[in-house]
C-alpha cells in the first residue's frame, strides 16, 4: 500500500501559540494497539505547543530542521536542533517552542508502555 500522509492543524496545540502542521504518516489503528501518533509535525515560526504530561505512553521527538526551545519535566529549558532526540518518559511532561524566525520540523511517536 502506499498513500499520502494525512495532513491536520493544530491550533493553540496543548495551549501553545500559532497552527501546527501534523504530517500523520501512520493512523492509529495502523499503530496496532502499540501507540496512538506517528507524524511530522511542523512549526511555524513563533509557535509553540503548550506543557503537557504523558501518561501510560513515551513520546520521543527527533528535529530534523530548525532550532527551538524544549521545555522539559523538570521545567528547564534546552535548545535544541537538527539531529537532537527529546525523550519524554512515562508520567513526564514536556512542551516545545519554536523561538525562531524559521520553520521547525520534526519526527513524533506516541506510543503505549
């Protein structure tokens, strides 16, 4: 099988600022119970998505362009660019802003413990 990537918005995305842009490349029945998200997720320049927990599922980003602000569980604040991984574990929460005047794209998978 192939098709395109289904293509969603976002907007105050967790009670960030601006519209994502999700690049859904697995639905989450095609995640076969293992996880619930699968996307490219882009950015827009100034936007966020807000603070948010996880629980019972690991999220991990990977930035494949653009530079950022990640909000981590314990609140500090890491820059990060392309080739950086996030890892937010079970029961963490995390957020991520797009501080830059260029777009910010990067790779999510939600999936279960």
């Amino acid at each position: 099988m192939v098709r395109k990537a289904e293509i969603t918005l976002s907007k105050n995305a967790r009670g960030g600022e601006g519209t994502l842009e999700m690049h859904h490349i697995l639905k989450p029945e095609e995640l076969n119970g293992h996880g619930r998200f699968y996307a490219m997720v882009k950015f827009p320049p100034h936007s966020s998505i807000g603070v948010h927990e996880h629980i019972g599922e690991t999220e991990p980003y990977y930035i494949l362009s653009g530079h950022g602000i990640f909000i981590d569980n314990d609140g500090s604040r890491i820059p990060v660019g392309p080739g950086d991984v996030c890892l937010i574990e079970c029961g963490q929460s995390h957020g991520l802003e797009n501080n830059s005047d260029e777009e910010l794209r990067l790779m999510a998978l939600i999936y279960n413990e």
